[in-house]
C-alpha cells in the first residue's frame, strides 16, 4: 500500500496511531529495564565478576562510546528480536516430538534420568548441560523449520561462484530453508533424525550447511540464550506431558515471512505422564 509508505500520512491513519502506541508500550518497556540496571549498576559496581550484556553496554555509555538510544536499540533488538523466533522454533519443536513417538520416548528416559520424579525443581545449568539429545532435538528441529528461513547480505567484494561472478555491494539472498535441505549434508533430508547432530555424527560436515542463526561477524547474538531458553521450557514441559498430534508435516501450510509460520498453526496436545 504506497500511499502509506511516507510517515507523515501513515501516522494520520488508525494503522499509524496503533503502531506508534504499540511501539511506545514497548520501549517504554525496554527503557524501564535499562533505568532499573543502571542504576544498580552504578550502586554496585563490582571488578572481576562476568558481566551481563546490558552492564557491559552501561560501561559503554560510562566511558561515552555509547549514547542512552544507542544502548536503547541494543536492547530492543536483544529482547524482542528473540521473542517471535523462539517461540516459533518451540513451537515447531513440539510439534516434531509429538510426530514421532520413539523421540518422544528417548527424551522422557533422558528427563526421568536428569531430573528423577521432581517435576517442580527449576532446571539449573548443570541439568542443561546433561540435556544432550534435547539439544540434538532442537538443532534438528530448526534444521527443517529455522525460525528466519532467509537472510540477505551485501557482497563485500566481487568473487566467483560456480562460474557467475558476483559483484561487491549486491545483496545476496541466502534461502536457509533450503540450505539445510542439501542431501550432501543432510542425507534423507525431510526426514526428522536427531542423531544427525550427534557429535560422532557431525564430523566434516561444513560449518556453513547447517546455519539456522546465520553465520560469521553477523551471526545472531543471542543464539546461545536461545538454546538455553528452549531447553528449559521443553524440558519443563516434558517432564510433566506427553505430546501429541493428528497433524502431518504436510498440514502446516508453511508460510515464509521474516519469521517461518505454519498458516494453519502447528497444533499439538498436552498430556499428563502420570
């Protein structure tokens, strides 16, 4: 819709108004959480200890390298950018545990084993750290439905690639769905198999066919948060459920938007174990 593209109008109609509400919601959010850690920062300095992100941006600002709306983005991005993507990615990984009833059934022993019968206890960095076929369950899970199915880049200087010559300052357009389809990498590639990232069986396979949170100096900085995100909620869910669904992976409908969606929604249910 063009006649929206300039601001001066679109911030006349409803689809303005509402957008700028929403988007007030949310940095007064984000705002609020950078007052609240600024000024414990300032309080508490301490010398020798890990820093959190959002400290190591306040020093920034300390040292005036960095302004309030600098750190502002950062956090924003921080925050929500991992939101919707993680969220699609559970989602997706659910529905894939529920379609296959033995990977179910190994991720239940691995529970069981990790955690015994406390279903309650809060799952600490040592249980994450034990969670390894989860963890192989996730990665397989984002390698046929990654949260970002493309990404683009501009080319930093010109180069052949399979007799094209690509010139610098043109954006490529690299399909991560499809990427993580290549039956050199990935032999039987639509079929669901966890063990693929198993690490006996990940060796010499190329850094760059499997790269659902991209790759190099722009690659996603919250990838490792996200992993330990996911971890802790499936594995809180799977110690309590069993997951089922009478969808196929041909019903999803999936759409390819800036996050990948199933259009029909990827619906799964949740059944006590005990």
């Amino acid at each position: 819709m063009p006649w929206m593209w300039p601001d001066f109008i679109f911030n006349l109609l409803p689809e303005g108004r509402e957008h700028n509400r929403c988007l007030n919601v949310v940095h007064q959010f984000t705002q609020k959480v950078i007052d609240d850690r600024a000024q414990d920062f300032h309080a508490n300095k301490t010398h020798g200890k890990r820093s959190a992100f959002l400290d190591l941006l306040l020093k920034q600002m300390h040292d005036e390298h960095l302004t309030l709306v600098d750190i502002q983005e950062e956090v924003d991005t921080f925050m929500f950018e991992g939101h919707d993507t993680t969220a699609a990615s559970m989602n997706f990984t659910c529905f894939m545990i529920a379609s296959h009833p033995q990977v179910q059934q190994k991720l239940h022993e691995e529970m069981d084993r990790v955690f015994g019968d406390d279903y309650d206890r809060p799952c600490t960095i040592e249980d994450l750290n034990e969670l390894e076929y989860l963890e192989c369950v996730i990665k397989e899970s984002l390698r046929l439905y990654p949260s970002v199915p493309f990404i683009a880049r501009e080319i930093q200087e010109d180069f052949m690639y399979h007799d094209y010559k690509l010139l610098r300052g043109t954006t490529a357009v690299m399909f991560i769905y499809y990427i993580h389809r290549d039956p050199q990498n990935f032999p039987d590639p639509d079929r669901f198999d966890p063990d693929r990232f198993l690490p006996e069986n990940s060796v010499g396979r190329s850094p760059y066919a499997y790269i659902p949170f991209s790759a190099g100096s722009r690659n996603c900085i919250g990838q490792r948060f996200a992993m330990l995100e996911e971890k802790v909620i499936l594995s809180s869910i799977l110690r309590r459920f069993k997951l089922k669904t009478s969808q196929l992976p041909d019903d999803l409908n999936l759409s390819f938007e800036l996050i990948l969606r199933s259009g029909n929604g990827a619906h799964v249910e949740l059944k006590l174990r005990h």
